[in-house]
C-alpha cells in the first residue's frame, strides 16, 4: 500500500508525468516514446488495471481519496495529493474527475497476433481526431468487433481523450499498427478476411451486401470528410455502404462505424 503524499509545488519532478496534457503534439511525441499513458476518472483508471497495465503514479485532490482507497491499497505505485488548483497548474485544464494516474504502456502486438482467431475487424485510415477515434473504439467493443488495425499516421489510441472518449474500451480491444500502408492490407485480405470499404460512392447498400454472412469481413474506414483513399478503396474487395434518407450522404464517422459495425455482425 502506497500512503498519500502531499505535493505542494507544480514544479516538483514527481509529478512530471502529468504536466500540459492539453499540449497535444507534446504529449504525441511524448507518451509512446517514454512508455507512459494517462488514464483519467475513476472508472478509466480501474478499466486500464483490470486490463493489466502497471501503474506508475497518481494524481488525487482529497475528495477522490475514499472513492480510490481500494486502489492506493492494492498498488505499491506512488500516489500524489494535491489541491484542485496546483492540479490545474501542472495538467493545464480543470481536472475536473479529479483522479489521474500514470500507466505504463505495453508492447503493441502485430497485426497477425491480432487477426489469429478474429472474425470481424476494423481496419482504420487517417484517423487522427482523437475524440472519433475513442468513439469508434467503444462501439467496436459494444458491437462485437474483434479487433482494430490502423494506419500509420492514425491516432493513438492511449491519448488521454481517446481512452477517456472510449470508457477504457481501448484497453478491451486488441489492435496493431498495419505498416507499409496500404500494401499491409494484403496480409490482411491472405489471412482469409474480405476487405469491405465503406464509401458512399460506388457501393452496395449493406442490405444487399448481406456482409454478415461472410466467414471474416475487414471493414475499413477513413477519416471524418474525405474518407478512405483512392489506394486504400483501390485495395478493398467490395465496397458497401449505410442506406441514407432526405438527402444526406454521409454520416460522422463515429456514428457511421457504429452502425457499419452492427450490419457486418447482424445484417
């Protein structure tokens, strides 16, 4: 068991984990390179243990203390206090959940240790908006998806607004990095899985796709606004889309993954 210690100056290097998390292309560059991500609330926190991760630190103003005490009694990990205000010094933004902890990271798996045994996968391309790419996470779990595969330059999943976006499920659902891009898809495609690229050019309706009937299916996905590439549609063995009414051509791409993710597993 960790005892609380009270940190008093933002300056102080043991809460160095935590300092401008609002400063995004910091932490990018920073979280994967020194093997650290942060989880914040409650719930994120004892999702991301319950995953396994090993926690580093936390960050606690006093009301949070009883709500954690379990955690801070199972963990040898230590655990700053500070006031409301110094939190706000050191992250950059009201923390509002009040509880942050530091989490390791763990080594990414490939993307053939994820596809081994999946059925249903997403395959994402330039998804860099980090509150899409959690949403598209949470309904990957929810909605029975067995995996994730990104791109190269896709976002990172442990970005504190992804895991917070997603309720941890990035933490449920395994994913890998798919590297060159888009040649990797033809792994993909030989470890027996149809590449479906939802577009909504040139496609079928998924009611006469009828994709939920195929053995394993990699529905791929690319960014809010200009979608997947042409090299990326290029690579797909078909293309589907969601039937749309009153004019409207497109859906946010959280939502359209939400429902693409249900057609591929239901119908």
């Amino acid at each position: 068991m960790s005892e609380p210690i009270t940190v008093t100056d933002a300056a102080d290097p043991r809460l160095s984990d935590y300092t401008d998390l609002t400063d995004v292309e910091l932490r990018r560059r920073r979280e994967p390179a020194e093997g650290l991500f942060i989880a914040e609330g409650e719930k994120v926190i004892r999702r991301a243990l319950a995953a396994g991760f090993r926690m580093r630190s936390m960050l606690l103003t006093a009301k949070w203390l009883g709500v954690m005490g379990d955690v801070i009694a199972e963990t040898d990990a230590p655990v700053h206090l500070v006031e409301p205000a110094l939190a706000e010094q050191v992250t950059g933004y009201h923390v509002h959940r009040g509880a942050l902890a530091s989490m390791e990271r763990k080594p990414l798996p490939t993307a053939a240790e994820v596809l081994d045994g999946a059925r249903r996968v997403a395959v994402l391309e330039g998804l860099v908006d980090h509150t899409n790419l959690g949403a598209i996470f949470r309904s990957a779990a929810a909605l029975g998806m067995d995996a994730v595969l990104l791109s190269p330059d896709c976002a990172d999943p442990l970005y504190r607004r992804a895991v917070k976006t997603s309720m941890g499920a990035v933490f449920s659902v395994p994913y890998a990095r798919l590297d060159p891009w888009p040649d990797s898809l033809a792994a993909v495609r030989a470890a027996g899985f149809e590449l479906l690229a939802l577009t909504p050019s040139g496609a079928e309706d998924f009611t006469v796709a009828k994709s939920h009937l195929l053995p394993r299916a990699a529905l791929m996905l690319g960014a809010e606004g200009d979608g997947l590439t042409p090299k990326a549609l290029a690579a797909a063995d078909q293309r589907v889309r969601i039937p749309m009414a009153h004019g409207i051509d497109s859906l946010n791409v959280g939502a359209a993954a939400a429902i693409a993710f249900y057609a591929v597993n239901h119908g």
